[in-house]
C-alpha cells in the first residue's frame, strides 16, 4: 500500500464515555474496485512495512477513544436501561431532542446498516491480519468494548427516558477543573491532502467534520464546541436546556453537575436566578431610586410611614389606657379614699339640727342627718351612709341616685371612674326607717381587690370567721348587721332557665319574707350559726363574680337586735355539700343540674 492511502483508513467517530460506531466507507482501503481479487493479496509486504505505523495510529486512536473523547449524549434504549423491561409509570412521551436543536436526524436504519459495515471492515481486517497480534487486539478491543452502546438518533424509538436512567446515560456538566490542570496538547498538524468524502484524522476539526458528514449535530456535538478554559476560570459555554421544557415534552433528565443544582450544563447566576428576569424586589427597588431621583417619594414608602405612625399611636393609647386602669385609677382611688375617711369627723355627736352651724356653711341638711358626715355631704348631698368592714379592708361612704346605674362609674366627687362608688338601690325611699331589705351595690374588680373586691373571703368559712360583723350605717343613723348567708345567682334570666332569683327585693310580707329564707338557705355556700326570725331586716351586699358571665356574689346579713351583743358565735358554721346554683354556673363547671324541677320563687 501507498503511503498516500494511510489517509484512507477507516476514522472511528469518538463520543465520549459511551461510544458507538458510525458509517465510515472503507472501500478504497479493503478492495479495488477495477479488481476481482482482494487488495491485500499481493500487499503483504507493504502491510508489514507500514505495521508498525498503523498500529500506533490505531493505538492513539483507541487511546482518546477509550479516554479523552468528547462528552456525548448517548441514550440507551429503555429496555436496556431497565434491566430489559420498561414500567409503564417509567415510560415517557415521545419526543426528538433534536428537533430542540434544529439539526437533521440519522434515522435508526442508517446507523444499524453504518454499524454492520465497519464490523464487516474489521473482520475483513482481521481475517487479513491474523499473523499480526498487535493489531488484532486492537481491533478486538474496540468491538468488544462494553462501554459502546447503539446510537438512537429518535428518542421515540426507544419508548423514552426516565428521570433515573437518564441520569445513568445523559451528562452534559463540564468536568470539575483540577486544582492543578495539565496542559492541553497541541493540535495534530494537518496532513498533506485527503480525498475527497474522507476525513483527515490530524485536522482539528476532524469531529465537526465527521459529524456534518453523518448528519450529526445534537446537542452532544455542539457542546464539544467550546473555547478553552484556564485554570479556576468557570465554563459558561454549554448547552441550554432548561429541565421545565424537557419534561413538557416527555424527555426526563435528571441531572446533577458538580454544585449539585438540577439544571442541564453549568448556566450562570445572572440567568439562573428568576429564569433571567427582574425580580418584583429589584423592580421596586429601581422605581425607588428612579423617585429619589426626581425628588418624589415612592408610593409604598408612604405607605409603611403612615402605618408605623398609626400603630405608635395605638400603642401610645393602649399604653396610656392600660396605665390609667392599673395604675393611676388605683392609685387615685386609695388617695381620694383616705381624704374622705379624714372628712368624717367621728368626734361630733348628735344631729345637724342640734349642732351650731358654721356662720358661712349655707348647706342645707335633711333634718336628723348625724353630724358626723357634715363635711362629706357639702362636697355631695347624695351621700346617704358609710359602710365599714375593717378585716376586708372596706372603708367607703354610699351614696344613692334616682337610678342604679349613676355611680356605677362616678366616686363620690360625681367623677368618672372605673371603680364608680357603693350606692344604695334607688327604690329605697326612706333611710330614717329602713327597708325588709337595704340593697347595696359594689364592684368587683377582677384584676385588684378595691371596692368590694375582699367581699370574695366570704365564698368560704375562714372569711365569714374574719369578718362576721358589718358596719353599714346611714346618714340617719349607725348600724351593725351578722353575716347570715352568701350565695352565688344571676342577673339575666337566661343565665337560670328564664329565670331570675329576686334577692334584691326591697319590702315583702313577713310570710314571704320566711320564704325567702328557705330559698336562701338552699343556696349558701355553709351555715354561719346566725338565725333569722321573719320580723327582722337584712342587709344584702350585691357585687360582681366570674363563676360564669354576669354572675353575681350575693352577702345577707341580718341587722343586730337590741339588748344582742355585737359578736358572733363563728364556731357554729356547718357547710352546704349541695349548694343551688344557676343553670349557667353548671353549664360552666360541666355539672348536672339537681335543681333544675326546683319550683321557683
């Protein structure tokens, strides 16, 4: 053989790390076609002089075939991928991925005939060469390399890619730079000529030519395409193909370059991030600096100002209304209380129609007022007695209006407060002589123990055994009353079945009056050991409990016979197991009601 027709052996198409064989036409090199005969018949001797020539040719070859070949995309069939069977869950729709780069298709025929034709090349060869080892284990490495798997140019045909085996046979990522990266070598110097529908192996653009010639120019082919990379410098250049449109079209790829992100190659971050478009954030941002710029504010900046100076000044007056409800109203409250239990001058006697009055004091007293509480009624004549329980810590003056919701929020001064004042039931026309019943009202106020707070020791024995006796006078005249009874009612009938305990009754007959103390005495938390007879009166302390919504603490005690001393025998008090409550206290605590056929009074 000539040494021009060394240019005329068969080039093997190199792709990367799973390789196949394509359609190479060696005819000039195994026949002449002007002859019957084999070429190789009266070659023998050129063969043996140009052996060793061929074989390192081959050799070099075989070398960057096996090892430094191009990375290729190079999708095995399903069924070889799965072991031999496809799920049907695995299988996707068919689509050409090269249609995705608009470059023609090899059809499956033309690469199953190219791989039949180079594999009767090489036996050829190797039935001609069977003395020459060295190039018969060439040859036999490269068809029985186990890493060459069939090219499929239509993904269709192979039933399509799952997302796990396409990561086994699909890599477009760059390799990861070495900390130290050899050298590339030079390129092979380009041979004198070739023939034409040849190609030359020594020419740089051998592969692109190759490929061309085949019709192959896949993705694979344009990304071997890429300029030179220098040490530490990142490889932008790959191909594109965002996984979203892969799936869209049936083609699964699950890939993982070296940073472990699913993308296809190794994009950059100004494209990555947000699919390459302006984020909401950095449009805001551009509008804002644009405003600044000429001089107006920016519309959400506006905004979030008039929103911060809106909620400092709730918080401003929450701050405010918290700290006059905890703060400065109890505060003021026990000043206002110790003044006005210095105004009572406890040392004068008599009434105010028996004491001289004041030369410049033009108030006008209702006659037979004590004159202790002179001074207290110049500040408010609706002041109508004083109420005392020095173990509760209760030391208030009670005033009385036309109803019973005036001082429910205003002391003694007619000013508004939360804590408001004791005031005696409006239906109470004459405190000279007093009621069957003398009502009084107080609050409660859940958060401190004001007012008639301290009312709530009474729920037990160990309170009535520390306060059995209560001061509540007039303005007419001094009384003490003997804790009886304290129960727990309601204020709504709908707290009670429609129905609504009538404690705070003012005049009855003395038949009712006994009735009235059966009901009491199915109701109170325990027995205190003090009796009532049905010509006595009562007084009833009426204030706010928590038990249930619009509760009510109810304390009874009976006003002091004469010639009775003013103690109270506390070692009689026997406790209620059973006490009646309202309907809405069981509802609350869960309970049966035993009472609910209880015949009302």
């Amino acid at each position: 053989m000539a040494d021009s027709d060394k240019n005329s052996v068969p080039e093997i198409h190199s792709i990367g790390d799973e390789e196949t064989l394509t359609e190479i036409d060696l005819g000039s090199f195994l026949s002449d076609k002007d002859s019957e005969e084999p070429l190789f018949d009266g070659c023998h001797s050129d063969i043996e002089k140009t052996e060793k020539s061929l074989e390192d040719e081959l050799q070099s070859l075989y070398d960057d075939i096996m090892s430094t070949g191009p990375v290729t995309i190079v999708p095995k069939k399903l069924d070889d991928i799965a072991g031999g069977k496809a799920s049907p869950q695995a299988k996707a729709p068919e689509v050409n991925i090269r249609e995705k780069v608009n470059s023609p298709a090899v059809s499956p025929e033309a690469n199953d005939s190219a791989k039949d034709d180079i594999l009767s090349m090489i036996d050829a060869l190797k039935s001609q060469t069977e003395k020459e080892s060295g190039f018969d284990e060439i040859l036999t490495g490269i068809e029985s390399n186990e890493e060459i798997a069939p090219f499929v140019s239509d993904i269709s045909k192979s039933g399509g890619l799952t997302s796990s085996a396409a990561a086994d046979v699909v890599n477009l990522g760059p390799p990861a730079p070495s900390a130290s990266p050899a050298p590339s070598p030079a390129p092979k110097a380009p041979s004198a000529s070739a023939a034409p529908g040849e190609i030359d192996i020594h020419s740089d653009t051998f592969e692109s030519e190759l490929a061309e010639l085949l019709g192959d120019t896949t993705p694979d082919t344009l990304s071997r395409q890429k300029p030179a990379v220098s040490a530490g410098q990142k490889n932008d250049f790959t191909v594109n193909i965002p996984e979203e449109t892969l799936q869209e079209n049936g083609f699964v790829v699950d890939l993982l370059p070296n940073d472990g992100q699913r993308t296809v190659g190794v994009v950059p971050d100004e494209i990555i991030e947000d699919d390459g478009k302006i984020s909401r954030k950095d449009k805001k941002q551009a509008k804002r600096e644009d405003l600044e710029l000429s001089g107006k504010k920016y519309k959400g900046d506006i905004i979030r100002r008039v929103v911060l100076v809106i909620s400092i000044i709730i918080i401003l007056v929450s701050s405010g209304i918290l700290a006059k409800t905890y703060l400065i109203e109890p505060y003021q409250y026990k000043k206002n209380e110790s003044a006005i239990s210095d105004s009572i001058d406890h040392e004068v006697t008599g009434t105010v129609d028996e004491v001289e009055k004041d030369k410049d004091d033009d108030t006008e007293y209702p006659s037979g007022m004590l004159a202790k509480y002179r001074q207290l009624f110049k500040v408010n004549d609706d002041l109508r007695g004083w109420i005392s329980i020095p173990a509760l810590e209760i030391n208030l003056p009670i005033a009385q209006s036309s109803d019973n919701d005036y001082y429910l929020h205003r002391n003694i001064y007619k000013k508004w407060t939360n804590y408001g004042v004791p005031f005696f039931d409006y239906r109470i026309a004459d405190l000279r002589n007093l009621p069957k019943n003398t009502v009084v009202y107080g609050h409660n106020m859940h958060y401190d123990d004001l007012i008639f707070g301290l009312v709530e020791n009474y729920r037990e024995p160990e309170g009535f055994k520390s306060a059995p006796v209560i001061e509540c006078n007039t303005i007419y005249g001094d009384h003490v009353w003997f804790v009886y009874a304290a129960f727990i009612t309601n204020s709504a009938p709908n707290q009670d079945n429609g129905y609504v305990f009538p404690y705070n009754f003012i005049d009855i007959s003395e038949q009712k009056f006994s009735e009235y103390i059966q009901e009491i005495d199915k109701r109170k938390f325990y027995t205190t050991g003090v009796d009532i007879n049905p010509s006595d009166k009562i007084l009833t302390l009426s204030t706010c409990c928590y038990d249930f919504d619009g509760g009510r603490l109810v304390i009874v005690a009976r006003l002091k016979r004469d010639g009775e001393p003013d103690t109270v025998d506390t070692s009689k008090v026997i406790v209620n197991s059973n006490p009646k409550y309202p309907q809405a206290w069981y509802n609350a605590n869960k309970k049966t009601n035993p009472y609910a056929n209880d015949p009302r009074w």
